[in-house]
C-alpha cells in the first residue's frame, strides 16, 4: 500500500492537493507548487496523521462504535 504522502488527491478540506507526487496550494483561479522541503514535510505528515485518523474512524464504525 502507497503512502499516504505518495497519493494524489486533496488533504482534507485544505487549499493542497497532490499531484504526480508533488504538493500543490490550489484556488479557484491558479495551483502553485509547493518547494519548499520543510513545508512538504509538514504536508506529507498531516496527510499521514490524516489517513491515520480516517482508518481509525473506519475501524470504529465496522466495529460498531460510531453511527
């Protein structure tokens, strides 16, 4: 399974997507890549924190804890 960093695809409800394994800050009007490597890193984090949040919600709908 992919990293959830290494994904493409919107973080959450934030203005960044990943693109092509890139981070990009996004509005209506233009996308702008994202190079710098410390802000990335913060990225690629919160999007594993993320998906980290989202399988434990999962696991505790199926398990029947949440409705």
């Amino acid at each position: 399974m992919p990293s959830p960093s290494s994904r493409s695809g919107r973080l959450g409800d934030a203005p960044v997507v990943r693109r092509s394994g890139e981070w990009w800050l996004t509005t209506a009007v233009l996308s702008l890549r994202v190079d710098d490597p410390v802000f990335v890193e913060d990225l690629d984090r919160f999007a594993a924190d993320l998906a980290d949040a989202q399988q434990a919600i999962a696991a505790l709908r199926s398990a029947g804890s949440l409705a």
